[in-house]
C-alpha cells in the first residue's frame, strides 16, 4: 500500500485559514525577486549571461532568488503558521532553478546547436515530475524500489538507484564544469584583439578541457565507480586511441600549438589550397576560414601544420595588388607610365608610399603589355572593389588621353578553291578587324 500521510497532511494544512498570510508571502518574496533582478539586469540583459535572459524570469538570478526569499520566509513563520504552501513553493522553486540554469548554461556553451530546446524540454520534464512525485509521498517509496534493484560487477555492487543519482549528480557537475568555462572564456575573450586573442583563446580552450576532464571524473566518482580500478582500462584506452584516433589527437595538438606559436591569429588573411580569406575562429580541433563572398572552409589544425600556407598579414598588413593592360604599339610607354602611377596614387584605398608603379613586362602579340602594382594597408575590406576602382582610373585616363587598347589581329590564308597559277600567289587576306585599323 503507498503511504499517503504527507500528501493528506499537506492537503490538511492547505485547507487552513493561515494559508493566506503563506500565499501572501510566497507573492511578497516573488515579487521582491523580480524586483531584484530588474534592478540589476537593467533594461537589457547582457549578451551570453546566465544569471540573466531576455525576461525577468528567463535566468537563473530569479529563481534563485524567489528559492531563498521563500526559504527565509519558512523560518520566519514557522513559529507563527505550519508550513504549507511555503513547504510547496520551495520544491517548485527549486525545480525551476534547476531548468533554467540548464537551459541557459547549454545556450551560453553551445549557442548554435539545435539540441538545445529538446535538452530543456527533457530536463523540464523530469524535473517537474520529480516534484509531483516529492509531492505526492511516492519520491521515497520509489526510490527505495529502486535501490532493491542491483546488478554485480566483480566485487561491487550497483543498485539503479545509485545509477539515477550519479548520472543526476555527474550532469549537474559537468553542468557546473560548463558554467564556470564559458564564463572564464567570455571574461578572457572580451576586448581582446590580435596575438591577445589568440593567446587568450588558447588559455580559454585549455582551461575548458581542465573543467570537463575534472568534472569527468568528479561524475564518475558520484556513479560509484572506483578510479583506481580504470587503470588497466585507461591503459588499454590509450593504446586504442593512439592507433585509432591519431588524426584526431594531432588535430588537437596541431590547434594548442598553433594558438601558442602565434603563427596563425584570429584576422589574419591566409591561402591554404587556393582556398583564401580570414581566420574568424581557432578551436582546439579546426580552424575556420571565411573567403571575401562569403564562404567559409573548415581546415583541420593538422593541415596548417603539414603544409604550406601564406599568412598574408602575418608580419605586414600591406597587402601588393596588380592590375596587367595592353597599349598599341607606338604609344610613348615612358610617358604614359607616369601618367598611370599618378591617376592609380589618386585611388582612395591604395598607399602613398611605397606608392603605385607601372612596368612594361611583355611584348604581346597584340599590343605592349603593362603590369600596374599597387600596395593596400586593409585586405579586409575586399581587393575586388580596390582593383576595380584602379582600372577604372586607368580606363579614364587612356580615353584623355587617346591611348589605343589593342584589338585582338588576326591574318588569314585561304589555301585551295581554283587555279593556282590563274589566280597568283598566296597572299594574305585583310580580317575585318586590319581593315578598320587601316582607315584609322
């Protein structure tokens, strides 16, 4: 038979008069609360905060609060009214509590996971139904139910129970592990820039594999696992992962050093595999790489390692550009290449100094071949734009100043198609393109 004399007990006390002055200061401690946070929290939230969210009631401060305001209000009444509903709140309460410091937590580690919402929904769940079951008197009976329910490993015995509240207690720990380096990284991260970034990037990411691995083994102490029963296992473990997993553990080390080396940093303009653009992220296991339209490459850290890449802006920001043209034949080159420097230094984005230069690097078929080089101090801003500007300058220029671009010429023989000796020797024939040449 379930026993039931809480539940009745509770619903005695329930129907009591001095239930008012309960449920008035169960109101009078939440709204104290919310009054609290609103005065911290301000009119917006901070960004990534777990204490807070876009709501009052979203973070973790609220029920924290509204937890202890009841609680002090227990102790002061409990000489004046026999706890009844303030006895109710406090488990809910505390299930609250427990939710939101989870949701907000996995939101804060894990912003653009989609598995975030059915990890809330999972643990609102279960946590509710902890709290009916506490109400009702069954959470004892239950648990002890559970704790007849064992199972042998060698010498130890493990009873479900044990396992329900080590896994509860291990998911609270690593919970807790995640908090706490979010916290610690978004601290680190805030303001800082360049080789500091990367520097506190690394400190970040090492510290969160600390946590999770302490946290780790926290939560396997609470199962009731022995720790120096893993040894052999651990042992054995390791060899698996050596073989199996190497790319992985390279991948890992490849990311520590390069945040320690400094070779690579978060803003550097890089080619890897005639993929390039600029490092957004350096994670322990990839780097990321966003090209100028847009799309990113996720380069595993061991390939950055392995193999050959240009840092663009490693040492100097100062990025050379070029821009190749063609003149007829005929045009005075030595006076035109100083008109091009001119008009190319007048182009907003492009240095002063070392300024624009233009060269005579070909004899082409069609026409004199000239190379214009031009120096840029922000790579970020697109070299496309900058190069287009350019040759706009220079397109402008060659119409003031009458500079003929060469069309392509072509000279055509027709073999065959009558009597060779009646109609002379070969010669060749004018292409539509010579023929207008000629009249200009």
């Amino acid at each position: 038979m379930m026993p039931t004399t809480d539940f009745e007990a509770l619903l005695r006390a329930i129907a009591r008069p001095s239930v008012l002055v309960e449920l008035a200061a169960v109101l009078a401690c939440i709204l104290l609360a919310w009054g609290v946070v609103r005065l911290l929290r301000g009119a917006r939230a901070a960004h990534h905060s777990v204490w807070f969210g876009r709501r009052i009631f979203d973070g973790v401060l609220f029920p924290v609060l509204a937890l202890a305001f009841v609680f002090g209000a227990k102790l002061a009444l409990a000489s004046v009214v026999p706890p009844a509903v303030l006895r109710l709140a406090i488990p809910v309460l505390l299930s609250l509590a427990v939710i939101r410091l989870s949701v907000r937590v996995l939101s804060v580690a894990f912003p653009a996971s989609g598995m975030v919402r059915a990890a809330e929904r999972t643990i609102s769940w279960v946590a509710w139904l902890a709290v009916v079951l506490w109400v009702t008197g069954v959470l004892p009976v239950l648990m002890e139910e559970l704790d007849q329910i064992r199972w042998s490993f060698g010498k130890t015995q493990v009873s479900l129970r044990q396992i329900i509240e080590g896994t509860l207690s291990a998911g609270f720990v690593m919970m807790i592990a995640l908090w706490v380096s979010s916290a610690v990284e978004a601290r680190l991260l805030k303001g800082a820039v360049g080789e500091q970034l990367s520097l506190r990037k690394a400190g970040a990411n090492l510290l969160r594999a600390v946590l999770l691995f302490v946290g780790l083994l926290v939560a396997l102490s609470a199962v009731g696992i022995d720790l120096t029963a893993l040894s052999v296992l651990s042992g054995a473990l390791g060899v698996g992962i050596g073989f199996g997993l190497q790319k992985l553990a390279a991948n890992y080390v490849s990311g520590f050093v390069i945040l320690a080396e400094r070779s690579l940093r978060i803003g550097d303009y890089v080619r890897v595999d005639n993929f390039e653009g600029w490092i957004t992220d350096i994670t322990t296991r990839y780097t990321v790489i966003r090209a100028p339209n847009g799309r990113e490459s996720i380069v595993p850290n061991e390939t950055l390692i392995t193999t050959r890449v240009e840092n663009c802006s490693l040492a100097d920001r100062h990025v050379l550009l070029q821009s190749v043209v063609q003149v007829a034949y005929g045009t005075d080159v030595a006076a035109l290449r100083a008109k091009v420097a001119e008009v190319v230094s007048a182009v907003e984005r492009v240095m002063k100094d070392p300024g624009p230069a233009c060269h005579l690097t070909g004899f082409a078929a069609d026409g004199l071949e000239l190379t214009v080089y031009f120096w840029i101090a922000d790579p970020e801003n697109g070299q496309a734009n900058v190069r287009s500007d350019v040759n706009l300058a220079i397109l402008d220029l060659f119409e003031r100043e009458g500079v003929e671009i060469p069309y392509p010429q072509r000279v055509l023989r027709v073999i065959g198609g009558g009597d060779a000796s009646a109609q002379g020797p070969e010669r060749p024939q004018e292409t539509a393109d010579t023929r207008r040449r000629a009249a200009a």
